[in-house]
C-alpha cells in the first residue's frame, strides 16, 4: 500500500505487518524531463497511483498549512 504524508514523504507499507518498506522524501527540487523548475511539498488530495509498473504521485499542497509545490512525480523499479 502506499500512502503520501503531509510531511512530504510517500511511503510504501508492508500488506502483512503494516512496516514502512520503502520511504520517499518529495519535498525540495527536482529535475523534470522538460526542464521547469519543480518543487515537491506536502501530500495531500490524491492518492498514488500504480500505471504500467510506474508509480505516479503529486507532491506539493499549500492549502491549511502545507508545504506548497508544483511536481508530479514517477517511480519505477529499476529507477527510470
């Protein structure tokens, strides 16, 4: 399962025990493949999703106090 924090980490946690077992922390600058500056922040909305064995998730959210940003982000296995 995974799950976006308003701390700006997206993690992935273990079906069985519930264990965080993968933790990514979105939040500060990030390259984009079309060279527009990007910035990760807090999540909150949207859920993650898995698409063709890439993970998609938006980072950035201002409202009520988050950390703003502008990035949607992609993660694959073998880390393209």
């Amino acid at each position: 399962m995974f799950s976006g924090g308003l701390d700006g980490h997206l993690r992935a946690y273990s079906a069985d025990d519930g264990r965080i077992v993968w933790d990514a922390d979105t939040t500060g600058e990030h390259r984009t493949v079309n060279n527009v500056a990007a910035r990760g922040g807090s999540i909150d909305g949207p859920g993650a999703v898995v698409v063709g064995g890439t993970l998609f998730a938006t980072s950035g959210y201002g409202s009520w106090g988050g950390a703003p940003g502008n990035v949607l982000l992609a993660y694959t296995v073998d880390g393209r």
